[in-house]
C-alpha cells in the first residue's frame, strides 16, 4: 500500500470511529425516547384499570388486534372471568371493553416495537463494525434486561387475576416500573457515555453530591410507584398536612414495621412526601452550591433539574389536591423520568478531573 493511502486509512480511523459511536448513541437516544413513551402508556393503562383486559399472553400473535366480532366476544367472555369485571366493570357492554383493550393493546404493541428497534439496528451496527468489542456485551444484556421486562410485565398482569382481586400487586407494579427505569437508565447512561465529553471539568464534589440527589430521585419513584399501587393517592388530600398533621395518624400500625414501608397507605405516602421533598431540596442545594463555579454542560445540566424537580413537585402536589385525575396523573409520571434524565446528564457533565 503506498505511503500517503496508509497515512489516509490512518488519519481516518479516528474519525470513522467518532461516526461509529455517534450512530450508536443516537440510536440507543432513540430508543431512551420510546423507553419513555412506554412508562407513560403504563401508567395510563394503570390509572384506567385497561391493564387486565387482555387475558392472553401471546408475544408474537398477540401483535394483531381482533378482527372479527367473534374473536372481540371470545376474549371479552375471557375478561367476563376475572374479578375486576365482576366487582368493578360489570355491564360495562362490549363498547365498554373495546375501550379498555385498545389502551392495553397499544401498550403491549409499543414494547415489542421496542424490541424490534433494539434488536434490528444492533445486528446491523455490530455487522457494519460499529460497535466495539467491550461495548457489544453491554448491548446483549440491554436486550435481555427488555425480554425480562416483558415477561415481568405479564407476571404484574397476572397477579390481577387472583380471587377478589381487581387490580394488580403492587410488589409486582414496582418491580415492573424499576425494571423499566433501570433499562432506561442504562441506555441514557451508556449513550452519554459514547458521545463527547464535556470540556469543562466540573467543580470538586459536585459529583457525589449529584450522585446522592440522583439516588433520591430513584427512590422517590420507586416510592410513588407503591403510592400508585396501593392507590394511595386517593386518601389524605391535603398539602402539607396529612390527616391534619405532619405525620399521619397510624404510620406504624401494620407489624411487622417493615410492612408501613409498603403496605401501609399512610406510610407510603408520607415517605413518598418526604423524598420527594428532600430531593426538591437537594437538587435546590447542588444548583445553588455549584451554579458559579459550574460552566458550560453542567451549569445547564444543572438548570434543567432544578425546573425538573420543581415541575414534578408542584404536578404531585396538584395530582393529590385534584383527587389523582388520569390527566394529571400521567404527566405526572412522564415528567418523573424527565426529573431522572436530567439528574443522569448533570451526573455525567460533572466531569472531575483525574490524576
């Protein structure tokens, strides 16, 4: 090969490679983005009581609607069967089904849509060479941790189908979400991490106290999804008291005590008040601390989390104070993993410098 062709091939490689881990990135924000979509449309179908309308689990058949009057009355007589039809929607007629099934069914039809965008790029990306040696086993076990996601969601759903049960475990419920926030995490996480570093090298400690408000986010989530299970949000609707007072009355009235922390209605939403009041808190303390000293990426990074956190906070205090209707609700929970996107990128703007 002459002198300049090889001088060529190597001035290039560099830039081949950036190419490489951009298309990557992208396309793992992608998929982030409809990660995203997908808690939203669980939670709707929660809130709407649509999650236990289909009966079957069918991973690849199950992607076609009913199309004949015959297959809509078949697996209508199968929800005829379950307690929630029994003691909550019975009447409620075949229109009445429809209703519920179509939410579910779009729900179920945007994971696998999911599956299909992980797993159709990633053999492309890894043909094409775009993908590094040490990152490709990160991937495989991304899109085994979304298979175990579906399956755990079927699991969720059929804990509704127990005797005198009308809605699904909430154990079940927050493993589900965690789960999804987990995949959603570690994708966001490993795309920041293929795109270019921040320039500036952020101030000493803003790192670990980013990690630690990062840490209050997850569990504030985890904490509002036993609220959301447990319907929690349908008692004590005042702000700040509960009950007329700072803790409510019968916080520690199930034993064993460790049983408040997600079976007790008072408990769980007074700790999911607490977090999230101490996140409110702490996002406010990190933003306030590091804001002169901070530049470029991470002063907005920073910004960005703070009007997060007080969206989120002030949409939680509306939910309560309306009764938890559907509308807010929602929002509420997509704007939970817009507080938890922004924690991530201002995390990893926090660049310190390295010995």
């Amino acid at each position: 090969m002459p002198f300049d062709t090889r001088l060529a091939s190597l001035t290039d490689a560099p830039d081949r490679e950036a190419r490489n881990r951009r298309a990557v990135a992208i396309w793992l924000l992608v998929l982030c983005g409809m990660t995203w979509v997908m808690v939203v449309l669980g939670g709707a179908t929660r809130l709407t009581g649509s999650g236990l309308s289909i009966m079957e689990w069918a991973p690849l058949t199950g992607a076609l609607p009913p199309v004949s009057e015959a297959e809509w009355r078949r697996l209508f007589a199968l929800y005829q069967r379950i307690p929630q039809y029994e003691l909550v929607n019975k009447g409620f007629g075949l229109e009445g089904f429809k209703a519920i099934f179509w939410l579910e069914w779009t729900h179920r039809l945007w994971g696998r849509l999911i599956g299909v965008v992980f797993l159709v790029p990633l053999a492309w990306l890894a043909w094409r060479g775009a993908i590094g040696r040490r990152l490709l086993p990160r991937l495989l076990g991304l899109f085994l941790l979304g298979g175990l996601q579906g399956a755990v969601g079927w699991f969720m759903v059929a804990s509704g189908f127990f005797p005198e049960s009308t809605a699904v475990s909430a154990y079940r419920l927050v493993v589900h979400l965690a789960l999804a926030l987990a995949l959603y995490a570690a994708m966001l996480w490993t795309a920041l991490q293929l795109l270019p570093p921040p320039r500036e090298v952020a101030p000493a400690g803003a790192r670990v106290w980013l990690a630690c408000v990062a840490g209050l986010v997850a569990l504030t989530i985890v904490a509002g999804g036993f609220v959301a299970g447990l319907h929690a949000g349908l008692d004590y609707n005042t702000f700040p008291l509960m009950g007329g007072q700072v803790v409510p009355e019968g916080y520690a009235s199930l034993s064993p005590w460790l049983r408040n922390l997600t079976e007790n209605i008072a408990a769980v939403q007074f700790d999911h008040r607490l977090l999230a009041s101490l996140t409110l808190l702490g996002a406010l303390a990190v933003a306030l601390r590091y804001w002169g000293p901070a530049r470029g990426r991470l002063r907005g990074a920073l910004g960005a989390l703070v009007l997060c956190v007080l969206l989120q906070y002030g949409l939680g205090i509306a939910t309560l104070l309306l009764v938890v209707p559907v509308h807010l609700a929602v929002t509420h929970q997509a704007v939970a993993v817009a507080v938890l996107t922004a924690a991530l990128v201002a995390l990893h703007a926090a660049r310190e410098e390295r010995a």
